[in-house]
C-alpha cells in the first residue's frame, strides 16, 4: 500500500496524477512529457492569452481542506482569469510542490477536482513537474485564445456604462471557494457581444477589483449595495459585519463583473437571460469621477464615497 | 529603507521587481497587470510550445546561492525546454512565493538575473504572482512557437544515428548551474537542418536523459566516453569518483544532446561550425538494442552495458 509520495516515488506519483486525467480534448503535436508541450492553434488568427495563479498551503487554502476543492480551486483561478477577457481555454500545466510524506491518495483527489474542472470547461491539463518542498503547493499556468484583437480588457469603460455582476458575491471562505464556477463561457459570449465594456473576474473582492477597472479606464463607479447579490454564505461568517460587506470585501467569489454600455445594456441583459442559467445583475453605473468609488446603502439613501484597502499578501491581518 | 517584503507590501514589491526588467520584444495587446497577458502571434502558422520548471530553495538551490544567478537558472531551465524542441521564445510568466522576511533587494536582483537572460534570447517576462510561502520558489511558465508541425521530438531517432552533444558536461554544482546558456538559437537553428532526429536538453545528467531518447525514439546507444567533453570543473567536485561519472550523471548541464542521420551528420557539424561557437561534438551512435545503453570507456575498450539511475526528487541520497 504506496501511502507517500516518498514510498511511491517521483515517476510513479506522476504517472499516478497523469491517470486521473481525461484524454485531450485539444490533441497536442507533441505529447505530455518531453521538454515541451507543443499544441497546434486552431485555424484562423489568434491572440494568445496566458495567466499563473499558485495554491498554496496556509495561504489560499488550509490543510484539511477537501483535496478535490482545491485541485478545483487551482484551476478555476486560472480559468476565471481567462475568462475575464473573453478567452478560450486550451491547455494548462500544474507544477506541484509537495512534501515527502504527502499522501499520494490525497494528490489523486486533488487531480480528480482538477480534472471535473477542466473537462467542464475542455482545458487539457498538459503538463507540468512534480518537486519536493516544505508544504503543498501548485502553480497553475493556462493558456487561452480569442480571436485577434478582441480580448475583453479592464480599460475601456466609459461614464455612464452600466455595472453587471454574475452569480452571487461573499462568504466564499464558507465553502465556495472550493466549488466557484468561473465564467468561462460566459467570458467569450460578453467579448462577442455589441455594447461589452471593460471586465474582471472578481478575485480580491467587488471593493477593490472595481477600483482596477476605475484605474484603467480612467473612470468612477456609483454601486447600488441593496442591489448586491448578497450569497446567503455571507451572513454566516460568524462576525459582526453585515452580509453585504462580505460581498464587497471577502474576495475569491470569481465572479464576473463587466460595464455595458447603456444604449445596450437591456437588451444585452435579456440576451444573456435566453442562453445563460448563471444570474445577471445591474448593480450600479460607471461615472465621470476618476477613481471614485461611491455606495448607496439603501434605495432613497444618499450616495456616499468609500475607501477601502485590498487584500495584501504581505500585510498584518487582525 | 525598505528592507523585506513585509515593510514594502505587495504591490510596492511588484513595482519594484516589473523595474528591472527592459521593455517587450514581442509587444502585447494587453499589457502586464490585468487578468491575463494576452499577446500577438507574428503572421504564419505556428504550434505553441509551453514549458513550466520551478526553482525551490533548499532543492534547486541552497540559501547564500547568487540571487541573479537564481534567477538565471529560473529562466533557464525553461528556456532550454523550449530550445530542445527548437522553438522560440515569445514570453514567460513568473510566480514567485517569498517570505514574509524576504529582502527586496534579493528579489531585485533575482530579476536582474532573469532580465538578463531573457533580453539575451529575446523572451518577454510578461506577467506572474506575488504570494507568501514557507521558503522562496519561483515557478516560470514559457511559451514559444515554432513553424506548423516542425517541433523537434525524442522520438525520431533510428539506428545508425551520430549522437550529438553540444558545450561541456559535467561539474554543475561547481558554479554552472548559475550561468548555464540555454541553447536557444542552436535548437532553433538544428529544427531547420536536414537529417536531425531526436532532440532532448540534458537536465538530469546524460545518462538519464539519453534514455528518454531510446525510449520514446525505440533504439539504444553506444557513447564513447573518450569522446565526452567533460567540463573542467567535474574533476573539482570533491570525491573519488572520475570526471567523465560526473558528466554523465551530474545533470543541469543545460546541453542539447540530439541524433543526425549518418549521411548528413559531417555536413551539419560543419555548418554548425560555421554558425556558432558553441562547441559541438560526436559523442557516440544510436544502435537497433532498444533501451540498451553501452560505453566505451577507451578507443580500444569492449563496450559494456551500463545501468544508472536518474534523479529522483523523493529518494533518499546519501
């Protein structure tokens, strides 16, 4: 009974891993485990579109965690971050770091969560390394396309566009970052669409990744909190805090959120409502304030600036 | 005087890392920060070649290690990935996991290390992540092209093959590891030759990787050891064993090693010769044993079968 990834070994526990897999959706020239993954580009003119996010042990994740939501989460980081511009997921490669003692069992799992993902959104897992390290980590590298010079950006909202937002918002650290959907298809559908402005996926919180879109483009928001959707998670976060700053500021709900612009934004709406089960909210209106961020707690309520500060690796937590 | 990375904060350190880094050959349509980089393929039908590797202290370097050396190894060994499959690097994205004590210049001058050997081979670092971690890691993701359907394999080795192998061997340990050239333009160039066949880049010694060719290509070979360009160093590495064990067992000699038809094999050596300074030299044959692997220790010697184990991250070394 191979218990560790020690008692199993390197090329064993790889190969291990490689079994959870699905076969490729996107067959590649040349095959998972040479120097390289070589992958040939669909016919017609491509833009390519790449992003890394790392899981790591006491920091996106806790030990006891289910290894299949964190394989998920993995990959789903990832594939939002695609998502956001509008991309097409092909490939990603997963580069492990794991203890000796790591149980092999628990790898598998985290693979199969993984693999559910990838299959759901046809990204081939293709690749990656397996190294010994002081805790468990993996770094998540995918690759995407959309066709040339359509990328959905964080830059081009204008005054007056209107602010959507997907799914619900808060409370992810009560389970959902480990079972999020991230917009995938959604993400392409809104970068063909006529009226799309700029988007995000939302990873550090509706407060803080708005402000991105904000700096980019170069723009102010007004958002309508009663309007939220608030997940019913974020009112048992066990603190004091009303639910609807949960939604604002607990991040990972990778959501998307995206302006449109108004002579648009109905018929965009409905649009969506015709091909999408995911919820589609209008929240707010871009403005003309640079940078300014502004909520309205209640229907008849007065508008009022906030500040708040994002999440920082590096910064002292209460 | 901001000494670590908690004093800096995140974005300030990101700042302070994107610095030291020159402007993009190969321009993207979005830039660095968003969700995801997304750039441009030049005109022509290209296959993708993506490669990931990590660099973890205390495993692929020891602390007191030269951080722009580090760095150069991070970059490296994933240029020499996409090298052995004779592309060309476009970009590379670089997730770096740091200490919350970890110094910025350190991190300053990891990038240097990467800057400098990304400028030399013209591979944009285009994007990452910033997240805290038990020990410092860098995991770099690299993507190159090469023309539709002409990627270099392990594969397309036959018998009768002159074995190739480029530079020195040998002696790693002893500072090369740091200031290893990935072969980059000499893969690209070996792509476009007639008569290669297999290609592989020497990452766990000779006498692994040499196998991965017998095994994906279904041949065995015969090296003459006499032959070997043993590095100087390998005779510097503090045990009794000789050099030419060191060149053929050290690994991260960062080489091509690479078969060509017998008939093409002295026109190629010469044009090569004509090209590039990079040593090149004909170390042995590919022979109809598949997995077989012989050596002759000197001109005259019989050859004798040998077995070596490669490296493996969860064996115990003595």
């Amino acid at each position: 009974m191979s218990g560790t990834v020690t008692d199993l070994g390197e090329v064993q526990t790889i190969r291990r891993m490689l079994a959870r897999l699905d076969p490729p959706v996107h067959p590649l020239t040349l095959p998972v485990g040479g120097d390289c993954a070589v992958g040939p580009l669909p016919p017609g003119e491509w833009d390519v579109a790449l992003a890394s996010d790392p899981v790591i042990q006491g920091v996106h994740f806790e030990w006891g965690s289910p290894p299949a939501g964190v394989g998920h989460k993995a990959l789903g980081r990832v594939l939002s971050d695609l998502a956001a511009v509008g991309a097409k997921p092909l490939w990603a490669l997963v580069n492990i770091v794991a203890r000796p003692d790591q149980s092999v069992a628990w790898l598998e799992a985290f693979y199969d969560g993984l693999n559910r993902l990838a299959r759901r959104h046809q990204c081939d897992l293709i690749g990656g390394d397996l190294a010994r390290g002081a805790d468990f980590q993996a770094h998540v590298f995918g690759v995407g396309i959309t066709p040339k010079a359509t990328a959905l950006t964080r830059a081009s909202a204008r005054p007056g566009d209107v602010l959507f937002v997907t799914g619900e918002l808060g409370g992810s650290r009560q389970g959902r970052q480990f079972r999020f959907e991230p917009r995938v298809a959604e993400g392409q559908w809104l970068r063909a669409q006529a009226g799309h402005s700029a988007a995000i996926d939302l990873s550090d919180g509706l407060a803080t990744d708005v402000r991105h879109v904000l700096a980019a483009s170069g723009v102010g928001a007004r958002l309508r909190i009663h309007d939220l959707p608030v997940a019913a998670a974020a009112a048992k976060c066990g603190d004091d805090r009303p639910p609807w700053v949960h939604a604002l500021t607990d991040g990972e709900d990778f959501e998307l959120l995206f302006g449109v612009r108004p002579a648009q934004a109905a018929t965009l709406a409905a649009a969506w409502r015709q091909v999408f089960q995911t919820p589609l909210w209008a929240i707010g209106e871009l403005t003309d304030q640079p940078g300014q961020l502004e909520i309205q707690t209640a229907p008849a309520a007065r508008w009022e600036i906030v500040s708040f500060t994002g999440f920082d690796h590096y910064a002292t937590h209460a």
